[in-house]
C-alpha cells in the first residue's frame, strides 16, 4: 500500500474540540483538524462562517428529517459529500486544478462548489 494514507500528518487527524453557537445555543463539537479545515473552506465557498454554515446545515437536516442524531457525523459526511463533488465534476477549460497533497498531507486549498442555476 502506498505511503499517503500512513504518511499523514499527525496533526491532520488530532481531534479538537470548537465551541460553536447553533441557531443561539452553545455547543461543543469534537472532529479530527482535517475535517474542520474543510468545514472552514466550505463555509468560506457559501461566503459564511462555520458556525453560520453548521446551523443552516442543522436547520435544513431538521426541515428534512425531523431531527439530527449525530452531528458530528454529518459534518463529516458533508465533507465527503463536498470532496466526492469536487473529484466527480467535469473539469472547465481555464479552471484552477485543485491543490494535490503535500508530501502525504491534507490538500492545501480546495476550489469553492458553485451551486447550479
């Protein structure tokens, strides 16, 4: 097996603890540091904050669904989902490549998803 996996910083998969407010209610939230870099570039593509995106992403989960059993493992989703998205769409003529991993670590930046019309 190639070295990309195990050659990771370790730094990439420390679990963090952020305190977030969610539509006005404090909560704590604990995610590896990779999935919160890529919950910050995320919420960046949609022009929000984390906190702003994880409660619009709670409020549609709850218009949808009805209720969220595990927050923290939808955020984690929706970062695959965002990477699946990314890997899967057609690249444009004159677009940025997406950033490769350094050495084994996380990418370095991640193109905004722009919603269709």
């Amino acid at each position: 097996m190639c070295r990309i996996f195990a050659g990771q910083e370790p730094a990439s998969y420390e679990g963090q603890t952020r305190s977030i407010r969610l539509n006005g209610h404090s909560t704590s939230i604990r995610l590896e540091a990779a999935f919160w870099a890529m919950l910050e570039e995320i919420a960046a593509s949609q022009g929000m904050s984390v906190a702003r995106f994880a409660s619009t992403l709670h409020d549609e989960v709850l218009e949808l669904h009805g209720e969220v059993s595990n927050f923290a493992s939808l955020l984690r989703c929706t970062c695959l989902v965002y990477a699946t998205e990314l890997r899967e769409r057609p690249a444009c003529a004159g677009a940025a490549e997406p950033a490769r991993p350094a050495a084994g670590g996380p990418p370095r930046r991640i193109p905004a998803l722009v919603a269709a019309e």
